[in-house]
C-alpha cells in the first residue's frame, strides 16, 4: 500500500503561496495544501544570519508524487533554494487516506 506522506515548505509572502498551493491541487499533486502565515525565520544565507517573515505550506499527497510535488515547487518559487521537506505520515485515517488517493488521482 501506497504512503501518504506530507510536503513541508516556506514561502516569501501569502500571495506567492496562494497562488501556488493552488496550482499545485489543479494539478492533482496535493489533496489539500495548508497555508500558514505569520512564521518568523532566522537562518544562514551565503555567508550572512538572515531574519524573514515567511509562509508555511503543508501539501497532503501520497509518497509517488513526493518528487513531481518537489519539482513543482521549485518551478513555482521565487527562491533560490526553497525549503522542501518530505515527512512521511505513520498513520492515517482510512477515509481520509482513501480521500487523499482519490483526489491526486490514485485508486
């Protein structure tokens, strides 16, 4: 059986997000894309400490299409290199999982 697995990435702003969480359920990669804004970031960036209000994404999809997600999100981002996690799920509900199938296109 198939995993659900979860996409864990940031963003500059909620408009960017937005518009490609939306993207990416259209083309059936997530069942469902959480937005969550308000984050504060610190982190290192050639060679200086950065500070960054950023958006988090969480994409609900299943394990086979963890690489046509990352690939999306790269195509999407105004990044350089954007934060994409992938962080498999140890257990589902089976509606929810069946659900999660049946809206990016699996049986």
């Amino acid at each position: 059986m198939e995993r659900a697995v979860l996409v864990y990435t940031t963003w500059p702003s909620i408009v960017e997000a937005e518009r490609a969480g939306r993207q990416l359920v259209e083309r059936r990669l997530g069942a469902c894309v959480n937005i969550l804004p308000g984050m504060v970031s610190h982190y290192w960036w050639q060679g200086a400490l950065e500070r960054a209000e950023e958006v988090v994404m969480i994409i609900k999809t299943r394990a086979t299409l963890a690489e046509p997600v990352r690939q999306a999100v790269k195509e999407l981002h105004s990044y350089e290199t954007p934060s994409i996690m992938v962080l498999p799920v140890e257990s589902v509900d089976a509606d929810y999982y069946a659900w999660i199938l049946k809206e990016t296109g699996g049986s």
